[in-house]
C-alpha cells in the first residue's frame, strides 16, 4: 500500500515502469554494495576478532548474525519512519547511521562493543535505507521489476569481488580498527545517493485515517486531485464518518505500517516458512568459507579471494536471472524455489572441497545461484502479496528473514565449537536450504490458492494487483473534477 513513501497530493499515476525509477534502482545499487556486499566481505576479519578477543567462533559469528538479523527484524521500524518523514530522508539517515556504526568501533575494547555497534548500530541503519530503497523500486516498476531488482542487487556483486582483498589491505596497512574506520567513509555514501529516492502516488493507493474523534477518513489520491472518501460499512450507509473503538483504532494504526492480515494467509505462512529457513542457512557459507579455508592451510589472501570467486559467480547469477522467462504454471515463486533448493544441494556436498581448487568451484557455483536468490525473491514477494501490498509483504518477509538470519550463524558456529570441524556447519546450513526451496512448491495445493470474491465488481488490473470497487456502492466520478470533491465509495483490495 505504499506505506514506505509519504503521500502528497497530486496527481496519481500508474506505475511508470521505467523513467526516474532507474535513478532509483541506481541509488538501490549503491545500497546493497554498501550493506549486503560490505556484510558478506566481513568473513576477513573474523579470524582476526577471534584471535584478538579471544572468543569462539559462535561468539565471533554473532556479529554478522547481529547486522543481519537487526537489518531484517527492523523492517516494520523503517516502514514507520518512512511513513512519517518521508522515503528520501530516511533513506540519507539510513546512509549517516550505518557509517557512524563503523567510525564508532574504532574504539572498541570488546567483542560486545563491535555487538552494538557494527551489529546493532550499522545493522539499524542498513535497514532503514535498504528496505525503503527496494520497497520503492517495486512501486516504480512492473513488467521490467525483476530487472530494476536486479540491477539494484548486484551492486553487493560487484563490491563483493573486490572488497574482500581491499579489506585485507586495509587490515594489514592500518590494522583491523582502521580498516573498519575507513569502511564506515564508503559506507557514508548512501547518503548522497538517497537525495535520488523520489516517492511516487500511485493510482488506487488508499490511506485509512482516524481523527481525533476516532472517525475513519480514507485519503485517496486521483487524477482530478486529493480526494476523501468516507468509509461505509454497509450499502445502507450515509456519507458520513463512522465511530472507531480504540482498539479498531489501534488496529488502523498498525495497518498503517504493515498489513497485519498477510499474517494470518495461509499462502503466507508456508512461505514466510520459507524465508525463515533461507535466512538461517544463507550466510553460513559466507561466514565460514575462509576460516574453513584457513583450517586447510590456505595463506590470508588466497582464503579472501574464495569470497571474491564468490562473488563473480553472484555477478553472473544476477546479470542472468533477467532471462528467465515467465510461464503461467512456473511463475517467479517456483523460480526462486528452484533455486535456493540448488543451492541447498550444492552446499550439501561442499564438505568434499578438500582442497583449494575444489573449494573455489564450490564458491563459484555457490555464488551463480546465491546471485538469482535476491531478484527473484522481491518478485516472489510481490506475487505472494500483491504489488500495491509490496511495502507490508516485503517488511513481514525481511523480518522473518532477520529471525533466520538472528538464529543461523551462531548455531552453524556452536556446531564448530562441539564437532571442531566446518564440515558440519556446511551441512546444516545446506539442509535448511533444501527445505527452504521445497515449501514453496506446496503453494500449488487447491488449499493455498487464493480465493476470488463473491461479489460482482469491477476490476482495476495493474501488475498482479486488482483493485475492485462494489458496482452496487460506487457513485459516478465523473462529476468530481475539482478538487476536494466528497462521495462515498467501498474499496476492496485482493491480490491477484
């Protein structure tokens, strides 16, 4: 519904599927090179903090279980701020946190510190500007969507092929503490590019309000201007305002920042199942791949550059996703099962990568399939929800996701600790995988389709969304050309 962008009045518009929206997915590239790609370049220094804190390898793990999860679960937070101030501020206060997040471990004494603030700190930021930012990319496209997602995406791609030695270099010349000092400059990027995030008024975007009084007004954007439009809960009901209780007002408020009823579609269950299961076991590759390397006796920046080999085959995997055609029985949904299952299966047999050559094919293919994961599960989200849900789908998904995310490292880490080998970190991760691409595919049982309405209406269709209005309750609009016309319409809004 938009709730990641504030609403002005003005003239609505379909979604232009191009134009300044590619200056938007333009600052969503430089986003994920500043969140996602400097996270999974963070696997170089963990050698280092365990070495240097003497810690275990859960506890060091936690870190990037921190960023990750925190980045994820904030997702209804950004939502908020967003709604209230406004996608573009956001997004720069994204950029501003996330750096300070870096500058402030400077001084760290502890590994708890590194916990607040490149955990916590950075991790809160991230969120703030990556959420907004794909959010907002999904409202500017339809047809070319998987491809503005894709652009935006493989910016972490890029990055993650040359940070990881660039970290290295960083560590060597200035030590770990300004390494992490410099990052937080590039990282202060984000910033800058979120002046570019301008939020967009689509056609059928609706806003229920309450007054003071507790009465509902629904603002709805139109071409002939800003309109209000007051609720009628029956065919029977006078254009006037109806009493809210406090606890529909609440209600109102919440659904505000996120559609609460996407929680209780079963569709949605099974799989926000899913996504939980690919955030507890995506990360466990990047995490330990070095160490693991490491422990076979690889030198420093031949370990590193498993993360870039990595990283080409995740440049590959994104530049190619856009190629995947869309049939009507195998729709993005079932692509992104296929794949995150694949990715399951490869890293299922990635315990036999002995030697360095072995482990470099495994990031290789590892990476290709990691690289079509994040497209293809935005469009996904967007088929599940619905686009004009897209804001609400994506902040319940990413939380869900930070759950996973939270939870899989220092899991994968304690089975380090107790097994004192990588391989069974490998295992476990890659059978969450497995089971993360097989869920989807229940989605085609009768019971998980979604259901058509009973009444007559006329339809709006616009990417996947139908907006249907009650012919019975619609009053004609053709009169309404000025602005700040009142009628009384019900508006129903079902996913197609």
């Amino acid at each position: 519904m938009g709730t990641l962008c504030r609403r002005k009045p003005g003239r609505p518009v379909d979604p232009p599927d191009g134009g300044w929206g590619w200056m938007v997915a333009l600052t969503g590239f430089v986003v994920c090179a500043c969140s996602y790609g400097v996270m999974r370049s963070l696997g170089v220094f963990f050698v280092t903090w365990q070495d240097n804190f003497s810690v275990t390898a859960a506890q060091t793990g936690l870190i990037q279980s921190i960023i990750t999860g925190v980045l994820n679960l904030a997702g209804p937070i950004a939502g908020a701020l967003s709604n209230r101030f406004g996608c573009r501020v956001v997004v720069m206060a994204g950029g501003v946190i996330s750096s300070a997040g870096f500058v402030l471990s400077l001084w760290a004494s502890s590994l708890s510190h590194l916990y607040l603030t490149v955990g916590f700190l950075t991790g809160f930021g991230y969120s703030l500007s990556l959420i907004t930012t794909m959010a907002t990319i999904g409202r500017y496209f339809t047809t070319h969507r998987l491809r503005a997602n894709s652009f935006a995406s493989i910016g972490n791609s890029i990055v993650s092929f040359a940070f990881p030695p660039l970290f290295q270099y960083l560590m060597d010349e200035y030590t770990w503490r300004g390494a992490l000092l410099l990052i937080g400059g590039i990282v202060l990027q984000v910033a800058g590019f979120g002046a570019l995030v301008r939020p967009i008024v689509l056609k059928g975007d609706v806003t229920p309000k309450c007054d003071r009084t507790g009465d509902v007004i629904i603002k709805q954007s139109s071409t002939n201007g800003e309109k209000l439009l007051e609720n009628s809960s029956t065919a029977e009901s006078t254009p006037h305002t109806t009493h809210c209780s406090p606890r529909e007002t609440i209600m109102r408020k919440i659904s505000s920042v996120i559609d609460v009823k996407l929680l209780t579609e079963p569709r949605c269950i099974v799989f926000g199942t899913a996504v939980f299961l690919f955030g507890f076991g995506r990360f466990v590759p990047n995490i330990y791949l070095v160490p693991r390397a490491r422990a076979f006796g690889v030198e420093e920046y031949p370990s590193a550059f498993l993360l870039s080999i990595l990283a080409i085959g995740d440049i590959i995997g994104r530049a190619s996703v856009v190629l995947l055609p869309e049939w009507p029985k195998f729709r993005r949904v079932d692509q992104y099962a296929v794949n995150i299952f694949l990715m399951g299966v490869v890293t299922l047999f990635a315990p036999l990568a002995k030697t360095y050559a072995t482990m470099a094919v495994y990031s290789g293919f590892y990476g290709l399939l990691m690289g079509g994961c994040v497209p293809l599960l935005y469009s996904a989200i967007a088929e599940i929800g619905g686009a004009n849900r897209i804001s609400s789908s994506l902040g319940i998904a990413m939380f869900i996701r930070g759950i996973g995310n939270l939870a899989g490292p220092p899991f994968a880490g304690w089975l380090r600790d107790i097994t004192c080998s990588f391989d069974a970190t490998l295992l476990e991760g890659g059978s969450c995988l497995v089971l993360a691409g097989l869920l989807p595919f229940v989605l085609h049982l009768r019971v998980f389709q979604p259901t058509k309405p009973e009444d007559k209406v006329e339809e709006h269709e616009s990417d996947g969304t139908r907006l249907s209005l009650l012919a019975t309750e619609r009053e004609e609009l053709s009169t309404a050309s000025t602005q700040g016309h009142e009628t009384s319409v019900v508006i129903k809004e079902t996913a197609f």
